[in-house]
C-alpha cells in the first residue's frame, strides 16, 4: 500500500504540467504606460495604467512602491 501512495505521489509532482491545469496560474502584461511629473516643490505626481491579462485564479496586482530610499551619502 505504502509503495502505491508513493508512487502516485512521484507521478504527480513529475508530472507534465499540461496535465493539471487546475493548478495553473498565469499573469501577463499587455501595457503598461507610465507619466511622471516633478512639481515645483519637488513632490513627484506619478500615474501608471496597467493592462493585464489573467488566467487561473487571481486577485488583481498588488504594487509596493518604497517610499524613502538609502543612497551612499547616507
């Protein structure tokens, strides 16, 4: 019994992926514009479009933008 499991486990993880696709996930980027403005007072206004196509289970784009940066002067 233990080397059936084992051997339907091996079979599964070595597996194509093409034969499960209920796992497969897939994200890609079809545009992506971007504007930039530095204002007077050195603020910076920036917008981003981002067009993406999903396949499988996803919930959207999560970005992270640092806001405070170390240079070596630091």
């Amino acid at each position: 019994m233990h080397y059936r499991c084992l051997g339907i486990f091996l079979l599964l993880i070595f597996a194509p992926s093409s034969a499960v696709p209920a796992f497969a996930r897939e994200i890609a980027i079809k545009h992506f514009d971007e504007q930039i403005q530095v204002m007077p007072d050195g603020t910076i206004d920036v917008t981003e479009s981002i067009e993406a196509q999903f396949i499988g289970s996803w919930h959207g784009i999560y970005r992270t933008i640092p806001v405070e940066y170390t240079t070596p002067q630091d």
